[in-house]
C-alpha cells in the first residue's frame, strides 16, 4: 500500500516539477519526424522560452485590459495559454471572494464545452475571457504556449509586483499567502520566490534561497566562477542520462567550469500545505493519498524524501563524479531562475553574465534510443569556450 502511494505521490510532484509539460509533448511528436534535426539545435526551444513568450516580469507596467480598471483596487490577472487547472480555479475563486481583490482570468487552446465548464466554475465574481480569443486582451503580458501559465499581481498605480509561474498543488500554499499579504498589505511576502527572466548577456541575480548537499549541508551560489546548471536527475537510462553523459563529457573538457546538477525534494511545510490545500479547496479526491491524515501523509513525504536522497548519492557516487550536486527544497532556486522544466541548464560566466539562457535540451526518440540534436554539444562548446577562468 505504502509503494502503490508513494508512487501517487511521485507522478503528482512530478506534474508540479515540470511545469512546461505541454511544451516536452511537443517536443516529442516534432521528434517523431522522419527528420527532427532540420533546425537549429536549440531554436526551437528559445523560441518557445525567451522574454518575449514567459511574461513580463516584476516592476513592468500592466498593459491595459479591456472592461479592468486597476486603479480600483488590488488585481490578480490570470493567463492560462490551455486549460485553467482544478487548483487555480479553486483558487481563483478564494481569492474573488476578497472585497479588496479584482480577479481577471484569460485562458484559449480548449474546447467550447471545456470553455463553458470552466466560466461556470469560475463564478460571477471573475472577470473572465475564454476562446475563441481569450488571450487576444492579454496579449501584451506576453505569455506565450511554452509556459502554460502565468499568474500576475498589480497594484492599483497599475504596476506588477509579482508574477508566479503556473499554479499546481505543490504551489498552492506560498501563492495563497502571497495573495492573501498583497490583498492587505499591499506587501509580497518574503518566502514567495522572486521570479527573473533572463536572457543572453543579462547578468544573473543569483536566489538567496538556499541549496543544500547531499550531507544537509546549506549552500548559496554566488557570482566568481563559471558554471553550467543542470536542471535534472541522476538516472542511469532514457533521455535523463544521454543528457547527463553528454554534459559530463563537456565537463572533463572544461575543468575551471563548475558543473552543477540540481535536484528536488518536498519539504515536512510544503507537503503539509499540499495536504491541507487539497482539503480546503476540495481536491482531496483528485490527488490520491490526501484522504487520510496529515500525519499519515507527511509520513510517506518523508519516506519519499529519503528515497530520492538516498537513490541520488548511489547515482552521484557512479556517475556524477566531479559534479556539484545540490538538492533544492520546493523547487524555489530553479524557479528564481525560471528553469521550468528537466532536462533544462543555464550557463553563466564567471561574473554571473548569461552566456547561455535556461534552455530545454530536446531529444529524439528516433530508432528506439534517445539521442541530442547532433549539433547541441558542438554548439555548447563553442559556448564554454568563452568562459575564461576566474
């Protein structure tokens, strides 16, 4: 029973790591082509995650929304390129219910009965733009089908304050009480992750939140020496471990470049908020394992936690050798950094300058056998290569 949970457990966390999953589908059926290296090694991919497609970011100016006066009061704007989660409609639905909160929802790419189910979830509080043009009055917040969806909070001098990056259960917690202090206080709180969207040559802002080793040991990064971060796993098949062969080759050639794997864990806090938002909201039956008690369910987490630690020290030990590997709580250092999905890395130079933005690494299925555009590890050479040592 415990094995048949916590394997429940592991697919629910997994859908809230990879928040860009509609994007890997996409990814796979282009690789089903006879031919899927016609492009660039990673054009493809920078096209759907760049500045132009993930949203503005914090401290931009909200662009106007037809029928929306920000000036009235707080406004939460929602944009869901597909379908809005069970999560975010309950959700979005609390925060409605606010007198000191105006709630603006846009979501396309579903049916118009699918449409017609989520406008009556949503309720009469929510200002609401479903397809056919749903995103057409949100266009210019630039939140594009890579990303999936984007929560916005805007002050009434009509400024963002905050953006968040998809809603899952995972989430829900952090993003709630993100609301509920900007709803009041006009404030974000201090635990809520501080989302940048960075680009070649921006000069990084590295996450003050914490990673910690494999030992417990806490660890900051900072600006002072090269790195390339590798937003993944430690696996020993599939497309996980082609990726990591083929950086580890890349790391034996550029010695004064730190290689950085990062990892993921639940905290004992965030799997009492999943459990608890799962009852409030009313989801305890969509996620299985929430029907029993918090206690029995922050059991299985922490028998969860321990059996990624432990599978990643035995997979570091054989195949990680001469990496830094960090395991990072919640996913909020790769969420700072918008590193949205896996396999994904970030390559910076010794100043914190971007010289390779949060990209995903696209494989092929093609033969049976997982395989890298032919052209991605020249070109992330090349790429190294100008990193010189610190």
């Amino acid at each position: 029973m415990l094995q048949k949970r916590l394997a429940a457990m592991q697919a629910a966390n997994r859908v809230s790591l990879i928040l860009v999953v509609g994007l890997l589908v996409c990814a796979q059926c282009a690789s089903c082509q006879s031919d899927p290296w016609q492009e660039d090694p990673f054009e493809w991919a920078q096209s759907e995650l760049n500045p132009t497609t993930v949203g503005l970011p914090a401290g931009s100016a909200a662009p106007a929304i037809e029928g929306v006066e920000f000036s009235d009061r707080q406004t939460v704007v929602h944009i869901a390129v597909g379908a809005v989660r069970d999560e975010a409609i309950a959700l979005l639905r609390s925060w409605a219910e606010c007198d000191d909160l105006q709630v603006v929802v846009a979501f396309a790419g579903v049916g118009l009965m699918q449409s017609a189910e989520i406008l009556s979830a949503l309720g009469e509080r929510i200002v609401a733009f479903g397809p056919p043009n749903g995103l057409r009055p949100v266009a210019d917040y630039l939140v594009g089908a890579g990303v999936n969806a984007v929560t916005f909070l805007i002050d009434e001098a009509g400024t963002i304050v905050y953006r968040f990056t998809w809603i899952s259960l995972k989430w829900a917690g952090m993003i709630d009480r993100a609301v509920a202090s900007f709803a009041s206080t006009g404030e974000i709180p201090g635990e809520a992750p501080q989302e940048a969207v960075y680009w070649f040559d921006d000069v990084l802002r590295w996450p003050e939140v914490p990673l910690t080793t494999l030992d417990g040991e806490s660890v900051t990064l900072t600006a002072g020496k090269p790195r390339l971060l590798f937003e993944g796993s430690c696996v020993e098949s599939g497309q996980m471990a082609v990726v990591r062969e083929a950086l580890d080759g890349l790391r034996t050639e550029f010695p004064h470049v730190e290689f950085v794997l990062v990892a993921h864990v639940l905290s004992d806090d965030t799997s009492i908020d999943m459990w608890t938002h799962a009852r409030a909201l009313g989801l305890a039956a969509t996620f299985a394992g929430f029907q029993g008690s918090v206690d029995a369910y922050l059991e299985e987490s922490v028998a969860y936690h321990r059996e990624i630690i432990g599978s990643l020290t035995d997979c570091a030990a054989t195949h990680l050798q001469g990496w830094r590997v960090f395991v990072d709580a919640d996913s909020r250092f790769a969420r700072e950094l918008l590193l949205l999905a896996s396999p994904m890395i970030l390559i910076v130079d010794a100043d914190g300058r971007v010289a390779f933005p949060p990209t995903i690494l696209v494989s092929s299925a093609a033969g049976g056998n997982a395989q890298l555009h032919p052209q991605a590890i020249p070109a992330l050479r090349a790429i190294l290569e100008q990193l010189t040592e610190p």
